[in-house]
C-alpha cells in the first residue's frame, strides 16, 4: 500500500495540477490517502510529486493512522481520507535540489517516521 500526502498548499497551482490532487482525494494541506494504487493512479502520483510525500506504508503504521483518524462515526466506517496535523520538529525543508533531503517526492519507508510525526 502506498501513503500519499500533500504537503504543499493550493495557492498558485496549475489548474491541472490542483485536478489532479482533487481526484487523489487530496484537497486540502496535510491530508492523506493510502491506496493500492493502479496503473492510472501511478500515473497521476508521478505528475503531482512535487506536492506530495509519499511511499511504502508499514502494516503498524497504518493501524496506528486507522485508530487515530480513521473512524468515520459509531458505525465504524472508514474514512476515505485522513486529515493530520503538521509534523512535530516541522519539516526540514520541502525540496533540497541536488542533495536528496527534503520531504517532496517518493520518501519510500521514510514515509513511516512521518505519518508518526503528524498523528
């Protein structure tokens, strides 16, 4: 399963590119989507990386997401998005061009320690 969330907010986004991010369920700064994704989703993950964190999200993470966020109501339904608040100790930077740090992009197991750092 792979984690998505947007890190970047919505002002001064190409029209395509907020399109995009509304069809990933991913409307708003900070919230997170985890999904199998398919061939056209890929798709769409690839031309909305610079927006996004995303990668390969652990069994217990995303227990942990689902009691911390996901519940939906008494019935028990699950949510089809999760709102999280901004990362303790905040985010080193976005985007480091050319030295490989930063959150933006495919983070892969990394993207574990993040989702912890904004439950």
């Amino acid at each position: 399963m792979i984690c998505l969330i947007r890190i970047k907010g919505q002002v001064g986004l190409k029209k395509k590119v907020e399109e995009t991010l509304y069809r990933l369920r991913l409307r708003r700064k900070y919230a997170c989507v985890v999904l199998d994704p398919t061939k056209e989703q890929l798709g769409m993950i690839k031309s909305v990386r610079n927006f996004i964190a995303f990668g390969e999200i652990s069994e217990e993470t995303y227990k942990k997401l689902v009691e911390a966020r996901g519940k939906k109501d008494a019935e028990g339904k699950l949510k089809p998005f999760f709102r999280l608040h901004p990362p303790r100790k905040g985010i080193e930077s976005k985007k480091h061009f050319g030295v490989g740090k930063g959150v933006l992009g495919d983070n892969k197991e990394k993207i574990n320690e993040l989702v912890e750092r904004m439950l």
